[in-house]
C-alpha cells in the first residue's frame, strides 16, 4: 500500500511539473489513466482491510464470550444414558 501511495505521490509531482514544462497530451492522458487505477486499488485494498478488521474484531469477540463460558471453543457432548 505504500508503494501505491508513493507512485500516486510520484504521478502527482510530474503532474506538477507538466504544467511549467508541457510534457504533453499523451502524459496528460496516461497520467489521468494511471490516477484513477491506482486511486480504484488503494479504496479497493482500504474497503477489505476494513471487512477484514470487522471479521477479526468478531473472531475475538467470539473467542472472548467462549472463556467467560468456558467452552474453550469445543461443544461438549453429554453421553447418552443407558436404559436397564
């Protein structure tokens, strides 16, 4: 993710630096391309970080609530009683 916002910083400085040395329209074009796929990854890898925690946060939670019952997460099985 870092790398992503160094190359987005990166973009954004010859971006800069067109508009005093006319690179031209090609690196206009490119530059705009580029923007928006690397803005789309870092919300794309920002959105399942975020399920990511969410699921993480509900595993310790669980985990949590089966040591204050003291399940230790395993089901006991009762065995079945005999009939004389």
């Amino acid at each position: 993710m870092i790398v992503w916002c160094m190359t987005l910083f990166g973009l954004g400085i010859l971006a800069f630096l067109d508009t005093f040395f006319n690179y031209g329209d090609i690196f206009r074009r490119v530059n705009s391309v580029l923007f928006m796929l690397l803005s789309l990854g870092l919300l794309v890898r920002t959105y399942m970080m975020m399920k990511l925690q969410t699921k993480e946060k509900l595993v310790n939670r669980n985990t949590e609530l089966e040591k204050q019952i003291g399940t230790s997460g395993k089901t006991r099985q009762e065995e079945p009683e005999l009939v004389r």
